[in-house]
C-alpha cells in the first residue's frame, strides 16, 4: 500500500480495542485512539466510531507508541550495496519502528551539515521513518579534530558519536564533552579501550581459547565506560553509552547514576539474548562488536534492563553484504541486521517475565524519545500519529526472504521467533502493513 494513498483515504482513524501500553500516561489497558490528520486526537476507554470514520479492530493487539531505534547503520552515503536509506527504512517499519538515529561511520562520514542534510533529504524522499542523523565527534572520525557540532545541529543532526571507533584520545574527548555544553548536546560513546581490543575477534575466554581465535577482553569496554563517565562528571555533559555488553559495565553505569551523574546506557537485542557460544563452528554471523559475551554477563544486561540502569533497548542494526560476512571468521565484517528481530526478541523477555509491557515500551520508545530529544514515545493527543501494533503471540521462522533490508547478516535466520509489528503508522499513515488490515 502506498503511503499517498492511505493519507488521502484515512484522514480519520479509529483503533478500537487494542491493548494501550503508553508508560508516557501511565497506560496499559484496552482502549480506542482515534487518529485525525496524521495526530491522535483523541485516546480514550471506549471512543464512539460513526460510519465515516474508518475502524480497526484490534482486540487482542497492542497498541503502543511507534518504536524508536536510536543506533542504526543505514550505510547511505557511501555502501549503498549494504543498505539505502530508503531499504533501511523499510525494515525498520517493518520491525514496528518510526525512528532511527542513524551513525555518522559512512563514506563519507557525518562530519558536515551537507552530508547531514543529505541524509534528512533521502530520508524525507522515503517517507518511511523519521530519520535522525547523528554526526560525527571528530571530522571523519579522526579523533583529533573536533567537528562543528553547531553547524551539524543547526542542519538537523540529533547527537555525536565516533561509533565504530571510539575517540580514543581522553583530552580530545574532554574537549567534545565541553564543546557539547554550548549546545547541551547529546554525546555517545563506543566505549572500547583499542590498545586492548585490537586484533580481537571475539570475547576472551574459554571459547576464544578452544576456537584459537584472539579474544577481545570485557574490560576493554569497561575501561572505555569508566573513562568517558569520570569525563562526564568532570564536565557535566549529556553522556549516553552505546551497545553495553558486559556484567561490569552494567555495574559501572549503575553506580554512576547513583552518583547522579548525567549518564544513560543502550543495549542491543543479541546482548541479552545471545552469548559467545554462538560464535561455535567459527559462525561469522556472530560476529560483533562489541563481542556476544558469556551467560553471566546477559543474565547481568537483563537485571540492567530491568532495573533502569540500562534505559534503552537499541539494535545497531550494521548491514553488510555476503562477500564481508563468508570469508574467514578473523576477516569477517563486525555486525548483524537487527530492525526486524529487534521487537520478538524483546517480547521474549516479557514472556520470561523479566520485564514487563511497559518496561519494553519504555525501553524501545519513550526513553530513546526523551534521550535524544524528539517527538514521539508517547500516545498523548497532540502527538504525531507514530503507532505501532503488535501481535504479541504470532510464532514465525525470520528467513532472509522475509527481510526488507539489503543486507542477509542476521544469526537469527532459522530461529523460531514469536510476536511483531503488523502495522506501523507514521503520522497516521502505514508504513507497513502486509496484511492489509487498514481500511
Ligand atoms: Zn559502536
């Protein structure tokens, strides 16, 4: 279905019955949201429909603020041949998303407003999300020169970030947290000590030792945390720490807001659900960075999650083609696809009973909304029509057939997962909808 034609037929929208799960109003009850001119208008226990207004039925559904993904990698510019804007687009609607914050590591890099504004026009053409650049801390991620963060707010970037590198000189990363004041912008960091990690492939441990493959030890990462948040006390920034893998750096962050210090942390999907095992029989599908990790360290990511220490739930979705991934484990590319695997395997959680509805909504939605400072994670009247509705009990086999990502770098293929996204709404208008199931 095109997304014109939708927007001329459903000026009005009425989702009736569905399970409302808004943490932002304190929600988790069945209810009706009636939707006018790409906003809710109205959300209510039961909201009378007439003729004229289009109705959906969604008794058994949820009905939840539109997911928003604040680290993805959507290539473009530079390795159109991994994924575009517009098919990275398409598998985050696919996966329930309205927004991404895409990383700034393409070709080139984010490190000017031309290429940020590149990015919010490609982004603007596929209608498909609301897309948030976030630029580079250094320019093209040299770690020495500083970028200029006011030019790159001003053209529309949302954060900073060297993710992929971290910015390895601790001066050069004190002057960007300063520099980050004038603006109050938001920093994130890839936590990796490289003078550690470096030639490393997976985690170090038992495994490392059994596959002879060079091990990328947990306090690499926990080193790198510790850094940035004594940076952050120091100046006072907005500190956000990316793709947390590890039992210790959990314990890092958490002591560290107790402390009060202005930081907030992400783990992706395969953190709490995979560990190094996977990396058995040299699966370079497994292969990450940060590396999966072992048992104790993803029992310790899922208390984080439940505990609020961990705010956010992101997939550094990191496309690559086939060539990159079917090669020796050691010259295999780091990452995996994770738009459209993202939102079952955090519904698995809530089976386990670790976290709860809200937990996940907040996780995937409110806090990625409130951290990065834009509309959404929430369905108060007023707000953009950014849905998401979710079958949370409908079993399926992910395949790459199913994927609408360029890229098939998922260890999830096979996997029988259960729940999804089967509408996503943007400004009230479907950016997925397989089944056809809007009027
Ligand atoms: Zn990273």
């Amino acid at each position: 279905m095109s997304g014109t034609d939708s927007s001329i037929r459903n000026d009005r929208l009425l989702l009736k019955g569905g399970r409302i799960i808004d943490p932002s109003q304190g929600m988790n009850a069945k209810g009706d949201i009636l939707v006018e001119h790409g906003t809710i208008k109205k959300i209510d226990r039961a909201i009378e429909g007439t003729s004229r207004v289009p109705t959906l039925h969604l008794e058994g559904k949820w009905v939840v603020p539109g997911l928003i993904d604040m680290h993805v990698h959507l290539r473009e510019p530079g390795e159109e041949y991994k994924e575009t804007i517009r098919t990275g687009c398409m598998a985050g609607a696919a996966g329930g998303f309205t927004a991404l914050a895409c990383m700034p590591n393409t070709f080139p890099a984010n490190s000017t407003s031309s290429v940020t504004r590149f990015i919010i026009e490609r982004a603007r053409e596929a209608a498909l999300a609301r897309v948030y650049p976030i630029a580079t801390i250094t320019r093209d991620q040299d770690g020495k020169q500083l970028t200029e963060f006011g030019d790159l707010l001003e053209a529309g970037a949302i954060a900073f970030s060297d993710d992929g590198l971290p910015v390895e000189d601790s001066f050069v990363m004190r002057l960007a947290m300063e520099y980050s004041l004038n603006f109050d912008a938001l920093i994130i960091s890839h936590s990796e000590d490289l003078p550690l990690s470096r030639g490393g492939v997976m985690n170090e441990g038992r495994i490392s030792t059994v596959l002879g493959l060079k091990g990328i030890p947990k306090v690499a990462e926990e080193i790198a945390i510790s850094r940035d948040i004594a940076l952050a006390e120091l100046t006072g920034a907005r500190l956000h720490i990316a793709h947390v893998s590890t039992k210790g750096s959990v314990d890092i962050i958490r002591r560290a807001k107790g402390r009060g210090i202005k930081v907030t942390a992400e783990t992706a999907p395969h953190y709490f659900s995979l560990t190094e095992e996977a990396v058995m029989g040299y699966n370079t599908l497994a292969k990450m960075n940060p590396p999966l990790r072992t048992e104790e360290d993803r029992l310790a990511i899922i208390e984080g999650l439940r505990d609020g220490t961990i705010d956010v739930i992101a997939t550094d979705h990191a496309p690559h083609s086939i060539l990159e991934k079917e090669c020796e484990f050691e010259l295999a590319a780091n990452g995996i696809t994770g738009l459209e695997t993202a939102l079952p395997l955090a519904l698995e959680l809530v089976r386990q009973g670790a976290i709860s509805p809200p937990d996940m909504v907040r996780l995937m939605s409110e806090r990625p909304a409130l951290i990065l400072g834009v509309e959404g994670g929430t369905l108060k009247p007023g707000s953009p029509a950014d849905i998401t509705v979710i079958d949370p009990d409908i079993p399926f086999t992910f395949t790459p057939e199913l994927s609408h990502s360029k890229s098939h770098n998922s260890p999830f293929y096979g996997c029988k997962l259960q729940g999804k996204a089967i509408l996503t709404l943007l400004g009230g208008v479907a950016t997925y909808d397989p089944d056809v199931i809007l009027p």
